[in-house]
C-alpha cells in the first residue's frame, strides 16, 4: 500500500514539472489526496498512520529533491498536505457518521411518540378499568395512574399539564390549597429533575414550567392566587434542593457504589450546582415578567430576598460541589500514573513549538526570509 502511495506522490509530482505546474499549491493537493485515499483504507491505528505519513513526506520531498524543485515553500507544502490528507477521511467518515445519527435520532423521536401514544392509551385503559370497582378502590386505581404519569413526564410531555391539573384541582377544593401545591409543585419538580443529571439549564427548564404552571392555573381560576404563587415558589425550591441533595449522597457513598460518575460528570456537576441559587432568582423573575400583577410583586420579592439573603439552595449546592471535588481528587490520585506518560508527551510536544515559536521570531527579527530559514533549520540559536 505505501509502496503504491509513494510511486503515485512520485508520477504526479513529475508530471507536474514536466508541465510547468509544479507549484507549492500543485505539491500540497498531489500529496493530500493521496494521502487521503490511502487513510480511507487503513485497517490499522496510530502506528499506521505515522508509517503513512513518514512515506508520504520521504517520497514527497525526494521527487521535489530530484525535480530540483525542493524549496522551503514546497516542503511545507508536502507537509501540510500530508496532515490534512491524514485529517480528511476521518473527517469524511464522521460527516457520515454525523449524518446516520441525525436519521437514528429521527427514528428514535418517531418510535418514542407511538411509544407515548401506546402509554397514554394504556393509562386511559387503567382509569377506565376503575369504573368497576367502588369508590376506595377507584380512588387507588385514579391516583395510581396519576403518579404513573408523573413518573414518565419526559417521554409523555405532560409536566405543565398535570401541573396545571393538579394545581387546578387543588384550588377547586378549597381545603388546605398552599399545602397541597407546595407537594405538586416540589414533587414535580424532583421528579422530572429526577429523569437525567443535575444540569443548570435543565434546573432552569423545570422550574420555570413547573411554577408558571401553577401560577397560570390560580390565574384562570381567579382566586387563590396569592397562596398558590407562595406556595409554588417554595415547593420549586424544595423540588431542586431535593434533587441537589440525592445527587450529593449518591457522590459520597462508597467508591463501588459511586462508579458511574465519570471525571466529566463531576467536574459539571461540581460546575452547574454553584449557579443553582441564580437559576432559582432568574426563574422567579422571569416567571414574573408574564404574570399577573398579584403573582409578579409576591414573585419579584421573593426573588429579591433570595438574591440579598441567598437561601438553602446555595448551601446545599456548596456542599454538593465540595463532594464532587473530593471524588475527583481521589479519581484524580487512581489515575495519576496512568497519565503521567501523557503529560510527557504534551509537556515535550509543548516545548518543541515554544522553541520553533522562539527560533521563528528571532529569525524573523534578524533578516526576514534568511533568518527565518535559519530558524527553522535549528542553526540560529
């Protein structure tokens, strides 16, 4: 295969000086898309690829040597080409890659709405099957297939409307309304937080629908609307507090039980729960800004004294992130050797570019062209 890579760099460099066409441009595609065939076809990892690229630069520069064409434009020229011809396929085969995931996900958002339509049907059946028994039992059966839906609001997208339901409902009743939209609200919350990892933007996204929910539900009824914006301010917070509070116990158990928090989930959660206590601010007064002129003074002043006294939230974000510090600390002590021979690498590859970066701008300084030259031959010191 290199022995056909470099006879083809060879013919198509003196092709091109046969015809007059042997330019830095010429010399930089001949050598790209060779290279780039070549790397399409390579079974083999990065031993591979460095055999590739020493054969393509070795044929490269001794046909420019022999054409007596091999000038500091045309090496660098072999060079690059080489590296982007090396970068390309892989390039190309992501594209595709890219492209196959964006037709799964396609599918996957297809498959997930029957899945959605088969599991509201099911839960119609279920309610309907109630009608059977008498009223405890119905009562069961009602309440069972509401919490059923709560537990699947991201795949149902029923969140703001079973919000709004329960809200609603609770308001209709009459009987203790702050406390039970305090428990709809927080529990909602802790729930759809509940489905993925703690993030700033989904904390944002939650709380945001689950209070205007609420607020919109006494807003429609018209009564109850000062209790409910209370109370649904509050059970927002406890919701994320809840959530804040699970994520930081499953991160101090033991180190078997907490494996499957990897270095980049801890570093973002250690990094998303700091801003927590502001999401919790901007959601209020971005709640606000839509609401009622009751819902908006309640909402704006419970948003300032947050914001002036702070709240538990930022506390229990402090010792949420201070947990997430000390697991990588020790995952950081369990994999200390093992990156230690990457960090040479880095730390030689680092200083080879300082250097050429040196020696590029004292050659420069000296004498534009020739003192570049000189740099980048490793004779000016």
């Amino acid at each position: 295969m290199f022995t056909e890579l470099k006879k083809q760099i060879t013919d198509s460099l003196n092709k091109a000086k046969e015809s007059g066409k042997l330019t830095a441009q010429t010399t930089h595609e001949i050598v790209r898309d060779a290279v780039a065939k070549v790397r399409s076809e390579l079974k083999g990892g990065a031993d591979e690829v460095r055999k590739l690229s020493n054969a393509s630069v070795s044929s490269a520069v001794t046909a420019l040597n022999d054409a007596g064409e091999a000038t500091r434009d045309t090496i660098s020229a072999a060079v690059s080409g080489t590296v982007e011809g090396i970068r390309q396929a892989p390039a190309g085969l992501m594209e595709s890659a890219e492209k196959d995931i964006a037709v799964a996900k396609e599918k996957v958002a297809v498959e997930e709405e029957k899945l959605a339509a088969s599991l509201r049907e099911s839960l119609e059946g279920a309610k309907e099957a109630a009608n059977d028994f008498g009223d405890s039992i119905q009562t069961e059966i009602n309440d069972s297939v509401t919490d059923a839906k709560l537990k699947m609001t991201k795949l149902l997208g029923v969140t703001r409307d079973a919000v709004k339901d329960a809200v609603k409902k609770a308001i209709e009743s009459g009987e203790k309304v702050d406390e039970s939209v305090h428990k709809i609200t927080s529990e909602a919350t802790a729930k759809a937080m509940g489905e993925a990892r703690f993030t700033a933007d989904r904390a944002r996204s939650v709380s945001e629908t689950v209070l205007s929910a609420a607020i919109e539900a006494a807003e429609d009824a018209g009564k109850y609307v000062s209790e409910t914006t209370h109370a649904a301010a509050d059970g927002v917070r406890e919701g994320l507090g809840q959530v804040i509070s699970v994520t930081r116990e499953r991160i101090v158990k033991t180190r078997e039980e907490a494996q499957h928090f990897t270095s980049a989930e801890l570093k973002l959660i250690e990094k998303e729960v700091h801003s927590v206590g502001d999401v919790f601010v901007d959601t209020l007064r971005r709640v606000a800004d839509r609401s009622g002129k009751v819902s908006k003074k309640i909402l704006d002043e419970v948003a300032e004294d947050a914001r002036k006294a702070g709240s538990s939230l930022r506390e229990l974000a402090s010792n949420t992130a201070s947990a997430a510090r000390d697991r990588l600390k020790e995952l950081g002590e369990e994999t200390l050797e093992a990156g230690k021979k990457a960090a040479y690498i880095v730390a030689d590859e680092a200083s080879e570019l300082g250097s050429r970066m040196v020696g590029v701008a004292k050659g420069a300084a000296v004498g534009m062209w020739e003192g570049a030259r000189k740099a980048f031959d490793h004779k000016d010191k």
